[in-house]
C-alpha cells in the first residue's frame, strides 16, 4: 500500500506561489508535475501516469471546471481523481465541481495536514478502485485474465479486426489427462501444474495478447494481428516449453505433463461473431486430443 502511495500527482494552478506551496507540501512524498494553465496540464495528463490531480477552478481561458470534463471524457484519465483547490466557498462551485467529476475539494489558504491527508485518501480509494477491478477480471489462482473478461475482450478484439480488416489468431490448449495428475499426486499438485502453465504463457506472449484461463485445466490466448502461422509457431513453442517442464512438488516429487493445442485464424466473412470463432480453435484442440494429445493442430474457416 505504502508503495502504491508513492504516486504521481499533477498540480494544475495558474498561480505559481500556489504550486510552490503544494510541492512543499507533497514533494516529500510524491512525484510532483506542474502546470500553470489546462491545456498544458491535459498535454502532461495524456503523456505521464498520473494518480491524481490537484485542480485549481479560476483559470483563464480554460477553468478547472472544463479541464475536469475533458478529463472525465477521456477514456485514459476517466478514473483520475481530482481535488479541486480553490477560494470558492459558494454552494453553486462546490456543486458544479462534483457534479463535473471532481472527488473532493481543498479550500485556500491551504492547511498542511489537510492538503497531505485528503491527498493520501483519495490514492487509497484509488487503489482500492483499481484493486477490485484487477480481481474482477483476473483468475486468483493463476493471475491470468477470467473467463468472463476474455469475452470481453475477445468481442472487442473481434469488432475490431472486423472493421479495420486487421488479422486475430486464437489459441486453445488444456493440459493432457489433468484429472489423472489430480488423482495421483493430488490437487494441489494440479493447481501448481496449473501455475506452471500459466507462467510459460505469460512469458512468450506479447503485451498485446490476451491470456486466460477458460476454467479447470482449459486456457485461451487471443492474438490480434497474427496470422495463422505465427499463432501456429507460438503454440508449437509453448508446447514444447511445457514438455520441457519439471515442477517440483512440496513433497520432493517431480511432475511433468504435456498440452494439447487448437490454433485457429478468425474469417472476416465467415465468422459473425466472436464466439463462432472461438468454436473453430476448439474443434482443432478436439482434434489434437482426440488424435495422440501433445500436439498443436491448426482450421481455417474457408
């Protein structure tokens, strides 16, 4: 938590002896951007991560009212909380800047308990936020993304392809005969296989790409623009990396096990949806198991 505090905050005031207070303030405990006008705070904003911004409402040309909606628009810096800084006591201010987006507000003089304590309150919220929706769309045990976020994504991913004619792979693989390692060594020997799995995943893909555990010992990776034979090479790599594999269990016995691998490339024409896509990588992981396991096996929708 202490290091998640230790944020990047935007101060965006168009006096300067006002941001010079506030640097003193919390200089010593975050990492401070400046900006004396809101154009160039948006410029910092869309170019810096920041966690928070410290927005003062009288400005010329652009107040801090107009800023915070531009901010709230964004898709980037929609979750950004902002504490408005300002001399307006008036009901009618203090409502606007709610009702514009803005998290909270800070009155001058500034008071610096107050300024620092509200600061810190607003990154915990925010981290918090941020938290939950981690938990939201990832798999606990393996830390990849769930089921549900995968759809998602995936129908994302697909509206997207489909527009801008751009290539998506998919890739479908489960572990071989995974009830026989839970029934022999337990299932806790099946959960580390399960993370063993998923970090050989998470250490080949792209940042781009889209990993996720399905349910039991079944994972997805959607490959946006990859071609069939790229999506191909990558699944001939994983499950060669998986042969390789040695997990060692709690107990001081080694496991080993093998993936079966469907490969598909989504059809612009054909496939009406993401979801008939999806159906194709798993006729070809069928396939693979159904034909000797340990092997990737690619279909094309023509």
């Amino acid at each position: 938590m202490s290091e998640k505090l230790k944020g990047n905050i935007l101060i965006i005031d168009d006096t300067e002896s006002n941001i010079d207070i506030l640097m003193e303030i919390l200089g010593d405990n975050f990492e401070i951007y400046a900006a004396t006008d809101g154009e160039t705070g948006l410029e910092i904003i869309n170019e810096e991560d920041i966690d928070l911004v410290l927005l003062d409402i009288m400005m010329p040309e652009m107040d801090g009212f107009e800023v915070c909606r531009k901010l709230k628009e964004n898709q980037r810096t929609e979750d950004v909380p902002v504490i408005f800084i300002t001399a307006l006591t008036d009901e009618e201010s203090i409502e606007k800047a709610f009702d514009v987006g803005g998290s909270d507000y800070i009155t001058k003089p500034f008071k610096h308990k107050e300024v620092l304590a509200r600061v810190k309150m607003h990154l915990k919220l925010k981290y918090y936020q941020e938290e939950l929706k981690r938990l939201a769309s990832t798999d606990f045990l393996t830390g990849l993304y769930n089921r549900r976020h995968m759809f998602l994504i995936g129908n994302e991913l697909f509206e997207i392809a489909k527009r801008y004619n751009k290539k998506l792979s998919i890739i479908i693989l489960d572990i071989d005969r995974f009830k026989n390692i839970n029934d022999t060594y337990g299932h806790d020997a099946g959960d580390e296989a399960l993370k063993a799995l998923s970090q050989i995943i998470i250490e080949r893909t792209r940042e781009c790409d889209v990993p996720a555990r399905l349910g039991g010992e079944e994972f997805v990776i959607l490959l946006p623009e990859t071609e069939l034979e790229g999506a191909k090479k990558l699944a001939e790599d994983l499950r060669k990396a998986v042969e390789e594999k040695v997990v060692e269990l709690s107990d001081g016995e080694k496991l080993t096990f093998t993936i079966s691998i469907g490969v598909s490339e989504i059809n612009l024409i054909k496939d009406l949806s993401f979801e008939k896509a999806l159906k194709l990588a798993d006729k070809a992981l069928y396939e693979a198991k159904e034909t000797g396991r340990n092997k990737v096996v690619t279909k094309e929708n023509r």
